[in-house]
C-alpha cells in the first residue's frame, strides 16, 4: 500500500479527531451516557466532509450554543448567533481584527433610507475606491424572509463591493411573518425601482445595474430580475445568486442528504416557508418557484453554491431552468463548504475564492 503523504496524512487524522471529538461532546452532554443520537453522528460525519478552515467556523457557531430556531418564535429567533457571528469569533481567536474596514479595505459604506413598496427601508452602500460612476449591484440579504439584516450579511455585500468594483446597495426588505409574502418581493423590486432612477446620486452609473443576493435574497435577485423584464424597468446586466431558494420542494436530494446540515438544515426551511407564506398556493407563485417561472430574456446568470446545503439541488435544478429558457448561466459548486459560507471570506479559503468568482462575472457583464 502507498503511504499518504503528510499532508493527506495530517487532514486525514485533523478529521476523523473532529468526529471523534464531536462523537464525544454529543456524549458528554448526554446525561445518562446512552448512545449517540443520529442527528449527533450525521453532525459528526457532516464535519469531516467540511474543508478545515469551514470546519473551524462551525465549531465556533456550535460553541455559541444557537437554538434550534423552528422551536422558537421568529423574535427569537432574530437574536440568535449567525454564522457571521461565528466567523468573528475565529477571527479574535487568531488575534485579528473583526473591523469590516480593515477585512475588506478600500470600501466605505454610509446607511440610509430608501422608499420600499409599502414605506421606507433601511439599505447600506457599499463604495470602492476610485473615481466613479462606478456599476451598481442591488443586493438582497438572506435568512428566508424572517431573519437576518444587512448587519449580518454586511461581508458578503462587502466582498462584492470590492471584488466587482461596483457601488452595492444592501437592501432591509420587510420580513415575515409581520410581513408575509409577497411583500419582501415588493421591496425588493421597489428597491430596484429607486436605484435605477437614482443610481447617479449613488456615484453610480444608471446604464450598468446589477441584481445579487444570498439564499432567499439569491432567490429576490432572479424574481426582481423578472419583474423588471415584466415591468419594462431599466434591465440588470447580469443576475449573482448564491445558494438560492429556487423551488417549493424539501424533498429533493441535497435536502434528503443534509436534512440536518448545520447552520442550514431541513426542520429549518420548513419552519421559515411557514412563517414566509400565507398558504400552500404562496409556494406554486414562480416568484418563490422559479424553476417553473418565466425565464426567457433574462440577463447572464451566476449561480453560487455549497455542497453541504440542503438548497444545493435548488441550484442545480435553476441552472437547468434557465439553460432551457435560452438565458446564459454558469454555476459552480463549492466542495467542502456549507451554507452561508460565502460571507465568510476572512477566514474560509473558498468563500474568497466565491467571492473572487462572483466579482469577474459581474465586472464581466458590467463594463
């Protein structure tokens, strides 16, 4: 037999003591001592598939102790730890700085109001250095309608901001369950509406727009991107979306295979759909549902997402959507990474590399 190198060696051993030492924290917090729960094994056995660097982030979000969020209320649920929370926590561990301006240099970033569809949101943009007008990428945060802000996902507009050279603007579209759908499509098409009659006060251009988002905001960018070819609005050059909510199943095979994916699992998804809609006909809309939706004339597309995802199918399944509607799409799928990894690039070797994918395809379609 040939021996492993030493590297091999090394993340070898670095991952079977990951599952041993999650096998033996499952147990320690087991009062009695019984076996190990299969959620615990199926935990244990989704770290050693995670790369070292995402493996590192989850043990800092498991040690934040989050609640199962689909056991609590969305109020809750909102002051839980993020992943982002997590990645910060890495950071002080290595003794370095958790200031955005200092991870991401050379973007400044002011908040302010901007109208929505039903009163005022909250948004930040994000600029670079240089002498603009620069394109203008409109940016929708995830967390499945009801969670999340452009706080916890400032890393990943950020990242954009930089890589793309572009102004971002991070929009706060209602959540439910105050507000249910279609309200935060509302917003976001509204948000949409206002930059692309106002990108010129953003130091921006009005000729090179953008749509991109993460999650359920990867799944608002191709739903704005349709309103906006619907509505004859000014179009967007080119769509990013990052691990989307594509499709109203949660049993298709990435969700069978990481039911229990942390920071993202099943019980999860099911619990937002039923805060985010109003009923069973909500889900059949094609702005949730947009592997059935309208495709055609849509912009360049860029699909992100992470292999240990319950929405990695969703991906997949929007790629090929869109190739039958004639639309130009490119996907890549990170191995060894997780949901939500992409704003993690301060600490995660593949987000930096999702960031610096994402960012040539927009400078692509944006010159």
């Amino acid at each position: 037999m040939k021996q492993r190198s030493y590297r091999t060696q090394a993340l070898y051993g670095f991952a079977v003591l990951g599952l041993g030492t999650a096998l033996l924290t499952a147990c320690s917090h087991s009062p009695d001592k019984r076996p190990v729960s299969e959620e615990a094994v199926s935990n244990a056995k989704m770290m050693v598939r995670a790369d070292l660097d995402m493996q590192g982030v989850l043990n800092a979000f498991a040690s934040l102790d989050p609640k199962a969020i689909e056991n609590i209320t969305p109020t809750q649920a909102r002051l839980e730890p993020t992943l982002a929370d997590a990645v910060k926590k890495v950071l002080r561990g290595q003794d370095k700085s958790t200031d955005p301006s200092v991870l991401v240099p050379g973007v400044t970033s002011t908040d302010r109001s901007i109208p929505g569809a039903a009163g005022p949101l909250q948004a930040r943009i994000y600029t670079p250095q240089g002498q603009g007008p620069f394109p203008v990428v409109v940016y929708y945060h995830g967390g499945g309608w009801v969670i999340a802000d452009r706080e916890v996902y400032d890393a990943g507009a950020r990242g954009l901001a930089k890589q793309a050279n572009a102004v971002v603007v991070s929009v706060d579209y209602r959540r439910a369950p105050e507000n249910k759908f279609p309200a935060a499509h509302e917003d976001a098409l509204a948000a949409y509406a206002w930059v692309s009659k106002h990108a010129e006060s953003l130091n921006g251009d009005p000729t090179r727009l953008a749509l991109a988002g993460e999650s359920a905001g990867g799944n608002l960018a191709v739903a704005t991107a349709i309103a906006a070819r619907d509505q004859n609005m000014t179009p967007p050059r080119h769509v990013l979306s990052v691990y989307p909510v594509a499709q109203n199943s949660t049993s298709t095979s990435s969700y069978q295979k990481y039911a229990d994916a942390k920071p993202l699992n099943r019980p999860m998804m099911l619990w937002f759909i039923a805060n985010a809609t109003q009923s069973a006909a909500d889900l059949k809309d094609p702005r949730i549902d947009l592997v059935d939706a309208d495709l055609k004339g849509l912009p360049p597309v860029t699909i992100i997402n992470a292999e240990i995802d319950p929405l990695a199918e969703d991906g997949r399944m929007l790629q090929s959507a869109l190739e039958n509607a004639g639309v130009k799409v490119e996907r890549k799928v990170y191995e060894g990474v997780t949901h939500e990894f992409f704003g993690a690039a301060a600490v995660v070797d593949k987000a930096r590399q999702a960031q610096l994918y994402a960012g040539q395809r927009l400078k692509d379609s944006l010159k």
